[in-house]
C-alpha cells in the first residue's frame, strides 16, 4: 500500500504577501468563517480559469496577427519578386539585337498597371513596420522612464537618497532619448497624431512626479548649504555708496563634495527645464507663442524664492519707510549677483540653456520679487491716502499724500536705473530689448498689471506741473520777455516766442522724462497722453483767452493787443515746433500706430493740429483787421472813377493811397517785430492777397474810362504800393497778380492791338497776362481810351 502524499507546508508568515494578507483579512474576519473555505477555493480556482481563458484567447489573437504579418510580407515579398522577374526579363529582351518591334503591347501596359499599386502596398507594409518598431521603441523607452522615476520615489521614501540625482540623470536621459523620437515622429510622420498623443500623456505622469521630485532634493541640499543666508544685522546705511559689507554667500563657500553634489542637482534641473522647453516648442509648433516659451530659470527661482520670503520679513517693518526696503532689495542684488556669473553660469551652459543669463534672472528674480511685494503692501495704502486727500482742491497745492507717491514713484526709478547698471556694466544687454523682457527688470512693471494706478501718478504728475506754471502763466514778464536760444526750424532766426514757452518745454521734458522709464510702449504712450496733453491743452486755452480779451477790448486796433496776439502766436509756433521735433525721436515713433494714438499719427498730432489752427485763426484775424483798415481808407480813392479819364503830363500820386499804404506799411513793421518771421511771411502775403482782390474789383468795377493820364496815375499809385513790400520781396508786383495783369493790358499800344481777339489765350500768355480770364481782359481792353 502507498503511503499517502504529504500534506503541502503553509508559507511560513514573513513570505505571505500584504495583498494575500488583505485578502485573507476579509475572507477570514472569525473562526466561523472558516466552514466557507471550500466556498473560498472554488471561487479562486474560478478566477484562475478565466484569466488563463483570456491568457489563452490572447495568445491566440497574437499568433492570428503574427501570421497575418507574415502572410503580408510574403505576399509583397512575391510580389516584389515578381516584378523584379518582370523588370529582368524586360530588359534582358530590349538588349537582344533585333528585337522585334512589334511587342505586345498588352503584356507591357499590364506590367506598369500593376506597378502603382504594389509600391502603395509596399509603402503601406513599410510604414506599418515603422509604426510597430516606433511604438515598441518609445513603450520601452518609457518603461524605462516609469521604473527610474518608481525607483526614485521608492528610494525617497525608504530614506535611500543618496544616489537620487544619478537616478534623476538616468530618467532625464530617457525623456530627452524619448523626445528626439518624438521630434522626429512629428516632422516625417504627423499623422501619427495618436501615438504621439499617448507617448505625451504618460511622459506627462512621469515628469509630473519627476520634477517635484527633483525640486524638493535641490530645496535639502540649498538649505544644507544655509542658504538662504541670514539678513539679521545687515547695514544698509552706506549701501547707495556701495561700501557696505556683504552678506556672507553660501555659493562661494561651499566645498568638496557639497560642490558635486549641487552641480549634479542644479544640472538636472536645468536639464529637466530644457526638456520641458523643447517639449513645449514641439507641441506648439505652427503657433506664434514665443513669449510663452521662455519661463523663469528654476534653479535661480530656488535661490530667490527663500532669500526675498526672508527678505519681506524686514520689509514689514519698513511700510513707512520705503527707500529702506528699496536698500536692502538692491543690497541682496548687488552681492549675490557675482556668483551668479562665476559659478551657476557655466552650469547653465553646460545644461544647453540657450539664452539664458543667470546674472539677468537674478536681477529679474528679486524685481519680480520686489514689484510683488509693493503691489500687495505698498501701493494699497497709498491709494488709501491719495483717496482720502482727494476731497481737497488739488489746485491748492501738494498734498502729503501725492507727495509720498511721487517719492515712491522716484524710488521705483531710481532703483531701476541702478538694477539695469548691474546688467549694462558688465556689457550685458537684456536678451531681447521687449516689453515683455524690460518688464522682468523692472519695478515699474508694477503699472502694467495695474493700469488704473498709472492714471493715478499720470493725474499726480500733471497736478504739479500745472500748479508751478499756472502761476507763471498769469505773470506778464513771462509774456513780455523773449526765451533765450530758441530758433526756428527753417532758419536762424529765434521765434520771438516768450519766456514762458521755456517753463512750458520744460515741464512737458520733464513728463517725458518720467515716462521712459515704463516697461511698456503702450503704457508710455497712455502716461504722457494722461499727463502732458492736458497741460498742452491747459496752456492753448489760456493763451486762446488772452487773445480774446485783447481782440475783444479793442478789436486788435491798438498796438498793445496786436502785441498780446503776436507773443501768443509766437509761443504757439515755438510749442508746435518743438513737439514736431520731439516726435521724430524714436521714443515717440515707437508709439505710433498704437490704438491709442492712431494710425500714422504721433502722441501729439492733435494737440499739434491744435496749436495750427491756433495760429492760422488768429493770422487770419490779423490780416482781416489790417485789410479792413485798408478799405475804409482808400474807399474814397476807389469810388473816384473820373481821376482815370484825366490828361496830365506827370500824374500825380493819390493822397489816399499814400496813407493807405503808410498806415498798412506802419502795421506790417509793427508785426515783424513782435512776430516770428514764419508766421509774419503769412501776414504780409495774405494781405498783399486781400489788397490785390480788393483793389482790383473797386478799380476796375463799373467799367471806368482809362486815358493815357489815368494809365499813368495807376502806375504811380501801384508803384506806391508795391514799394510797401519790398521789404520783404524782391518782386512784389507777383504778390499782386491781378492788379499787375490789369495794369499790363491797360499799357498795351493801340497797335498791337490791331484786329487780333483779345479772348485769344494764346495772344494773353504773349503779352503775360495769367490770372485774369478772357472776359475780364476783354471788358479792361475795352474800357482803354487812347489818346489822338
């Protein structure tokens, strides 16, 4: 009899696995649940045979696909072949000598038919070849990946993270292996968008434990360096002058193998940052997104972040006293920065980071840092009490408050200037001169994010420029006296423009000048059109008001109004001039075409606009006085039509014309002296324009008689005339183009008059006559009386 087989020995309780142990935990709660063990086993060997079931039937579906593979590549390997047959036994025919050039054509047209779709099918086979080998590549590269980030996690949590950056290196490694294949996939095969999809997704789940990973290692070991540094006792009393000590930097006192061990973790994060970069550019490939590509450097955010938390600390105490966190903020920036060049920049290189500058991503860490910190806790409070000062007049003069802005405001300014000399004095220059890169360096980025606190200081600043020129307005020696070195911009003559256009230019410079620091074209743009062309608009209505008092007194008839008109012509001149100059600075030319401004326009096109039609009103409105004086002086001269028929040997020159032309000549000499000369060349020619319309219809309206006499007395009084202006003409007779093509009609001889018509074009171009039309030559011609 056999002896009965040995019952199997129980797994002793170390070698039973926690998933078994929770299995038999729910099973086996009691000992009454041990009558259920047959019950237990049953199931169990239930689920065994169906998962071997599905073993089977996929092992199945693999061998059916595998067989169905190589019955494809045997089909289009006979294929192939065949037409390899084909093509031999072509061409083993065409080289016989002889050939009979009656082949069949059918049997040839039948071999190049099947020619297309055998090479599609052996394109298809190709490409499915490729799938399979791309897709077994990247599932094993990123099985790879998924163990070396498991290992990682598995071996934090065991407190094995001694070798931690070495297995970061190895996942780095895969993912860049991973992504240069999927670089490669996405510019020869696009179509392959799914695959290309999944391989993301689950490299997205590794990275998302990677780099967290990464980033808490290079946290321990910076705090293992004592960084950040202590701030405590730090003298920030002397730092304007740069001779304050400085903090103690961990990064050039770290030795041996701490050296190693950071190099190796800030190299894996730049290497992860890199990755991450070329990931980002291959996914949004084909869009205009290169803003969006550049992100701060993690491994000097790790360094900034720590250092500005402790930082703010000593900043709360300072909410009054705001130059000393602006000190201390620029103290922190100053003697880090140095390592930033010497040690961390050849790591950055050596990681492949192009276009990256740590001394640039330190200085824009701390900005950023600083700008944060002003906008949550500074710029609050004095808004608070901006508002709070708003209920008093503002033109009652400076408040406190705006004040305290306008310091801060200097503050903000003049740490950016010295931020930027930390960038520039090296001879670095901002990797791209942005906005979107000058606002990384910039406390005033403060106002991009906030466009309605930059209205605020826009308000401020105006108010003060305002309150210092309205005074200097209302003065009238600011009127009477004439500016120094200003000249026109056509010639060397000044423009006579008075001294308070200086004042004017100056506090629009000034505008101007606190609005080039802004990090924003735009915003520029917004700040001077907020501040500066109100105040242009301020000093046009007043100068508008003046004029108006003055015309309005005495109808510009006395010289003392004619004198207030003149100095605010002139001041207008000199203003446009120099806005014209201004907005052919490329500062302002940047500006053009924005929304704001308009399209082909500068900042100040309607204020320049403005100031034209300013002067060309008020000219207007001094050549209509002065033409007006004209006319009820020689109205007499003009209704005398029987001095034209008289006979004399000398004629004698027009009393009434003789004042006329005294009393326009006396005017004239009146405005070149207290008129720019730009403008007064307008004047002169408009009236010797309205004199010459306006004598040529009195004289000639009512068809007078002309003698030889008369002929002769016009001359002389024209001569008169023309003699006013030639002073500043050389022909003064062009200037009056009517009254001269009359007077040359009117001294045509009888005969070369003959029996030609006068209405020929072609006989008054002849004689110089271009400004009078046919009819009116005619009715002259006609009234000419010649003498026997």
């Amino acid at each position: 009899m056999e002896a009965a087989a040995p019952f199997p020995l129980l797994p002793r309780p170390p070698d039973i696995t926690s998933e078994l142990r929770r299995f038999l935990d729910v099973r086996f709660c009691s000992p009454a649940d041990l009558a259920a063990a047959a019950d237990v086993e049953a199931e169990i060997r239930g689920r065994c045979a169906e998962l071997e079931s599905s073993v089977a039937e996929l092992s199945a579906r693999l061998a059916d696909a595998a067989a169905s593979y190589s019955s494809s590549l045997e089909a289009a390997g006979s294929a192939l072949r065949g037409v390899h047959a084909g093509l031999a036994a072509l061409e083993a025919s065409t080289a016989k000598t002889g050939i009979r050039e009656d082949v069949e054509a059918g049997s040839e047209k039948m071999l190049f038919e099947r020619l297309p779709p055998l090479a599609t099918d052996v394109a298809r086979v190709d490409m499915v070849r490729d799938y399979a080998e791309t897709a077994l590549k990247l599932d094993s590269l990123i099985g790879d990946v998924e163990g070396a980030v498991f290992s990682s996690v598995t071996a934090k949590l065991k407190s094995r993270g001694q070798n931690s950056e070495k297995t970061h290196h190895v996942a780095i490694e895969y993912l860049k292996k991973i992504e240069n294949l999927l670089a490669s996939v996405t510019r020869t095969r696009p179509q392959w968008s799914r695959l290309i999809s999944a391989v993301d997704h689950r490299v997205d789940r590794s990275l998302a434990l990677l780099r967290p990973q990464a980033i808490v290692d290079h946290r321990a070991l910076l705090s293992s360096l004592g960084w950040p540094p202590s701030l405590a006792g730090t003298q920030i009393s002397n730092s304007n002058s740069g001779k304050s000590a400085e903090t103690v930097n961990p990064l050039f006192s770290m030795k041996g193998d701490l050296t190693r061990k950071y190099s190796e973790s800030f190299l894996s994060l730049c290497s992860l940052q890199e990755l991450q970069k070329r990931r980002k550019a291959r996914q949004l490939q084909g869009h205009n997104v290169d803003n969006q590509l550049r992100q701060p450097l993690w491994v000097i955010e790790e360094l900034v972040n720590p250092l500005s938390a402790a930082a703010q600390h000593h900043f709360s105490k300072w909410v009054e006293n705001p130059e000393f966190v602006f000190a201390l903020a620029f103290k922190i920036t100053r003697d880090f920065v140095d390592s930033m060049d010497e040690i961390l920049q050849p790591l950055v290189d050596k990681a492949n980071l192009v276009g990256y500058s740590c001394r640039e991503e330190w200085i824009s860490g701390i900005v950023i840092a600083l700008s944060t910190y002003l906008a949550k806790e500074i710029f609050p409070k004095q808004i608070g009490l901006i508002q709070e000062s708003s209920s008093s007049d503002a033109s009652s003069g400076p408040s406190q408050a705006r004040v305290s802005w306008l310091n801060l405001v200097d503050l903000m300014i003049s740490f950016d200037k010295r931020t930027q000399d930390l960038l520039s004095g090296t001879g670095l220059l901002l990797s791209v001169k942005d906005d979107d890169n000058w606002q990384r360096v910039s406390v005033l980025s403060v106002f991009c994010d906030r466009p309605d606190w930059l209205e605020v200081w826009a308000e401020i600043e105006r108010q003060e420029i305002f309150y210092n020129l309205k005074s200097a307005m209302e003065d009238e020696k600011n009127w009477s006296k004439r500016i120094e070195g200003a000249m026109v911009e056509y010639g060397s003559d000044d423009h006579k423009s008075p001294a308070i256009t200086g004042a004017v230019q100056q506090g629009l410079s000034l505008l101007i000048e606190r609005a080039r620091p802004i990090p924003s074209i735009a915003l520029r743009a917004e700040f001077i059109r907020s501040s500066a062309s109100p105040i242009i608009s301020e000093f046009l209505g007043f100068m508008f008001r003046r004029c108006q008092e003055a015309g309005g007194l005495t109808a510009l008839a006395d010289d003392d109004a004619l004198i207030k008109v003149s100095q605010s012509i002139n001041a207008a001149r000199y203003v446009e001039s120099t806005l014209t100059q201004w907005c052919e600075d490329v500062f302002f030319l940047e500006m053009e075409n924005l929304p704001l401004v308009g399209e082909g326009g500068s900042v100040f096109q309607q204020e320049i606009n403005q100031l034209k039609e300013f002067r060309s009103e008020w000219v207007d409105k001094i050549s209509t006085v002065i033409l007006r004086a004209f006319d009820g002086r020689s109205r007499d001269y003009l209704k005398n039509k029987r001095q034209w028929q008289e006979h004399s040997e000398e004629p004698a020159i027009s009393r009434a014309i003789i004042e006329s032309s005294g009393y326009m000549q006396g005017r004239l000499s009146k405005l070149e002296v207290g008129l720019n000369a730009l403008d007064f060349v307008t004047v002169w020619r408009v009236v010797a324009s309205g004199v010459d319309q306006l004598l040529f219809a009195g004289i000639f309206t009512g068809s007078p008689k002309f003698s030889n006499g008369g002929v002769g007395r016009l001359h002389a009084d024209l001569s008169v005339l023309f003699a006013v202006f030639q002073a500043w003409c050389l022909r003064p007779e062009g200037f009056f183009p009517r009254l001269s093509d009359g007077l040359k009609l009117l001294k045509v001889d009888e005969k070369q008059l003959g029996d030609r018509m006068i209405t020929d074009k072609n006989w008054l171009r002849e004689h110089g006559v271009r400004h009078l039309t046919a009819a009116e030559a005619e009715k002259i011609i006609k009234n000419r009386v010649y003498d026997a």
